[in-house]
C-alpha cells in the first residue's frame, strides 16, 4: 500500500495528465451555451407597402399578415398611405387582432385618418425632419411641413378621446436640423404628440468625409435644452447617449456601443419588390409566399445569424439599428 508521502508525490502527476482533460471539456461545456439559437420567431415584421420602384403585391401581403405571429408587431413602412391596397391591409390586420403601426411623412395622412382610426392601428410613427422651412427642404416642397400638421391634427381629432392610435413623431437627426432641434420638438407637441423619438443619425458619420458634417458641441448643447423642458416619458433618443459618448459614436462606432447586433434575431423586412431582409445588409432571398415562419429560418437567414452572432461584420458597425432597444 503506497505511503502518504507517495500518494503526495503522485498527485501533482495525476492532475498534470488530467488539465489538458478537464480543459477541453471546458471548452466543449462552454461551446454547448455559447452556440447561438439560429432560429427564432420575429416580432417585428416591416412590410414595405410602396417604394419608388412600385408597390407590393397583394399575394405577399397577403401571405404575410396571414401567418404572422400573432404577438408581432407590423410595421407598414415605405409610405404605405400611396399604396392601392393600404386600406385592405389595415382590414386583413384588424381581422386577426394584429398589432399595426403605420409609418408615414404626413402625405395623404389627413385624408386617411379616419380609416386607420377606425381600423384600430395601434399607433402612426410621423416622420418630421425639423421645423416648417427645414422639413420643406427636406421634400422639396413649399406645402410638406403643412400637409404633415394637417394629417396629426385631424388624427388627434379622432382619436382625442380613445388611447389608440398613439401619435409619435420621429425627428431624424441630420446636418440640416441638428442646430434647430429644440424648434422640432416644439413642432411636434404643438401637433400633439404623444410620444417623441429624436433619432441620432447613423453611427460612423464623421468618418465618411463625404458626408455633411454635424456639430457635436452644437449638437450637446441641443440635447441638453430639450432635457432639461421635456420628461423622458413625451420625448426621448435613440440611441439615449451623453454627451461623452456622442464622439466615440459619430467617429469610432465600432469600439463603441454593443459587441453584437441581435437585430436578425427578431424582425425582418418584406420590401416593395418581395425581397425579405433580415437587415439591409442582409438580403436573404425573394419572398415566394411561404408563411412567415419559413422564411424567417431558412437557411440564408440561419447563415447570416450565426456570422454575425460570431463577429460583428464591417458593415454593421456604422448601422444605428445595433443601437436599438
């Protein structure tokens, strides 16, 4: 029988042999939590209704509002309000207790209030890129920033009473209107927003030195003022950044905010010429008509996920969707 001292000696032996062991299970037990779930459900769904290059057709819609999760949310985009077949779509909608917002600039939005209101949309996102001589500019037209008011006035008549549809107004920051935000914030109580989203623009911006320049010193100061009047509860950003952070956001995005975009994990995009994209840096594919589900989790989609679950790609480092909430 070995002694004490032996079994001592042999110890140091035994766990030597053992290590390399132990830390390649390690690695394996590890790796079976840390593999991405490539297949998932998507709670935002993006039809695009109308684009410059045409409309989408009633068979994707169609096949789209039909198999859609029923807990998702769907995003008319794309001007949807110039589409033949907006009203058919609010009704195919409203038919399964789906939860819609509709995702307009105000064009033709006075003249349809009535029916997104009385179809239930759950809420109408308003574009509105500064006040009256900037959001004009802004479309090339003397009459834009008033058509726009209109459409939130005569939505807030209807829906004055009722919860429902909710009003917000979405301000994207540009080089335009980043000195005159205060103003644009002013614009959209005045329509009666409910809520108010000021976007930042896109990640990486001041590095593209063909882009117009923003003023970070102008733009704090902005930030600040409308802090200071407005509770967060009627007018936040997106993403929600300090003043530090705006450098390393608008010039070095990619050693800056999430090390991985969760963003092909829950929505996907059907644009006006049935292409689905996951993002748009990642078209997956034509949208046959398949239901939802499959196209969601086919294999380019799969694909796509497990790239960007392993690294960030290039291009998704300057996308401001890898901010989202």
């Amino acid at each position: 029988m070995p002694t004490a001292t032996e079994l001592s000696n042999r110890a140091p032996q035994s766990a030597g042999r053992l290590r390399p062991l132990l830390s390649r299970l390690s690695i394996r037990w590890r790796g079976l939590f840390d593999a991405p779930n490539l297949t998932a459900r998507p709670s935002l769904v993006f039809l695009e209704l109308a684009s410059p290059a045409g409309f989408l057709p009633k068979a994707a819609w169609g096949s789209v509002v039909a198999s859609a999760p029923t807990n998702a949310k769907i995003i008319l985009s794309g001007e949807p309000l110039l589409s033949p077949d907006f009203e058919n779509v609010l009704l195919a909608t409203d038919r399964r207790g789906l939860h819609v917002t509709v995702q307009t600039d105000g064009t033709r939005l006075e003249e349809f209030a009535p029916v997104i209101f009385g179809l239930d949309a759950a809420a109408v996102t308003l574009r509105l890129h500064g006040p009256e001589d900037v959001h004009n500019a802004a479309f090339n037209s003397r009459g834009a920033f008033a058509c726009t008011v209109r459409g939130a006035i005569a939505l807030k008549a209807l829906s004055g009473s009722t919860c429902r549809p909710r009003l917000i107004v979405e301000i994207p920051i540009s080089a335009d209107n980043h000195s005159r935000l205060v103003e644009a914030v002013e614009c959209a109580v005045g329509m009666g927003a409910d809520s108010t989203v000021i976007r930042h623009a896109r990640p990486g911006l001041l590095a593209d030195r063909t882009a117009e320049p923003i003023d970070l010193a102008v733009l704090a100061s902005q930030i600040q003022k409308i802090c200071d009047r407005w509770p967060v509860t009627l007018v936040r950003f997106a993403p929600d950044l300090i003043a530090d952070e705006l450098p390393r956001y608008y010039s070095s995005p990619r050693s800056f905010g999430p090390s991985r975009c969760f963003v092909p994990w829950k929505s996907i995009t059907v644009s006006a010429d049935s292409e689905l994209c996951l993002c748009p840096s990642a078209p997956v594919g034509a949208y046959s008509g398949q239901s939802l589900s499959a196209a969601f989790n086919s294999a380019p989609a799969q694909s796509f996920r497990h790239s960007v679950y392993r690294s960030l790609p290039r291009p998704c480092a300057t996308c401001p969707r890898r901010f989202s909430e």
